[in-house]
C-alpha cells in the first residue's frame, strides 16, 4: 500500500498504528491530544486482542516512518 496518496489527503500529518494483525488505526493530526487518544485506543484494542501486534505509533514521512515517542 502507498501511504503517500492518503497522508497528502490529511494535509501531510499522518500518525498509524497497527495494534493487531488486522488492524490499522491512523490520525490525522499530530497534535499532543490526537497522539495521547491514539496510544489509549491503540492500548485499548491490544488489550482485548488475541492476536496483537505492536503499541508503537508511526508518523509517516515522505522519506520514511518515524517512531512518535
């Protein structure tokens, strides 16, 4: 999948998640309340999940994905 074609359509701010193996959660902004409700949802699916992935979070970049910390 190109992520460039969707992150454009966000105004360029692209944080995505994938707390299990058939999920993919993403925001659209990077601010510090839009990455807070990210990781709690992302924490949230994990927990009930019997298959889970990973709690990183991931801005996407032109060049590459980057860990949000």
């Amino acid at each position: 999948m190109s992520w460039s074609p969707l992150a454009t359509a966000q105004g360029g701010k692209l944080i995505v998640a994938a707390p299990e193996t058939d999920t993919v959660l993403y925001v659209a902004e990077d601010t510090p309340a839009a990455i807070k409700a990210l990781r709690t949802l992302t924490h949230n699916v994990m927990s009930r999940s019997p298959r889970p992935l990973s709690s990183e979070l991931l801005h996407w970049t032109p060049q590459r994905w980057e860990v949000v910390r």
